[in-house]
C-alpha cells in the first residue's frame, strides 16, 4: 500500500514497510501502551480520554481527566507496566481543576501512576 497524499496518509518510501490502519474515530491521540497482542490503550490530548483498544476496536474509555490544553498541554504521555498480576498505568498531563477548558489556571504538571482493575 502507497498511502495518498489527499487522505493525508503517509507515503512509503520503502517496500520493506507495509502500512495499516489500526483505528479510525481519536482524537489527537498523543501515546500509546501495549497491554497485550492486539491489545492497547491510546490517549487523547485534549479531550484527557484514555481508551482501550482490542483487535481494532475502541472497546471504552478507561478514563477521563481534567485536563488543560492551552499552550501544548494536556495529555501528553503514557505507559504500563506489569508486576506479577498487576498491571499499573503511568500518565503525564497538565492537570486542570475544571472540565472547562480555560475557565480555571493549569494546576500544573503531574505524573500519575493508576492500577488497571479487572484487567
């Protein structure tokens, strides 16, 4: 596959690539984490959504943070990590005290570390 320009897709410049779409329907996803094959969670910049992905499909959002999004914050980063039967979650954002972007200042950056439940 070539990828089209008009679509935006990127165009391979080497036929050791192949290209394929994974998931259609984010917005501004900025990172991702592998749970498992055929298995992630992707985030949302602006909206501060984190979702789950298997095989393709968004199965749901995980989470919803408030976030700020004014000069390139929001949600920026992401990653897991498995202990034993544990699977622990670590994002990176601008906090905001509000749902509504813009009505309250930035609370700053933090780095959260979540445990995924019944994972």
């Amino acid at each position: 596959m070539q990828g089209d320009e008009a679509l935006g897709e990127p165009i391979l410049k080497s036929a050791e690539f192949h290209l394929d779409r994974v998931v259609d329907g984010l917005s501004r996803p900025t990172g991702l984490t592998f749970l498992g094959p055929d298995d992630f969670l992707v985030i949302e910049e602006d909206t501060g959504k984190v979702k789950r992905v298997i095989d393709g499909e968004i199965s749901q959002s995980i989470l919803d943070l408030n976030v700020s999004t004014d000069d390139s914050r929001g949600l920026i980063g992401i990653d897991s990590n498995q202990n034993g039967s544990k699977t622990f979650v670590f994002l990176y954002y601008t906090e905001s005290s509000s749902s509504r972007d813009g009505e309250h200042d930035p609370l700053g950056n933090r780095l959260y570390r979540y445990e995924l439940a019944d994972f």
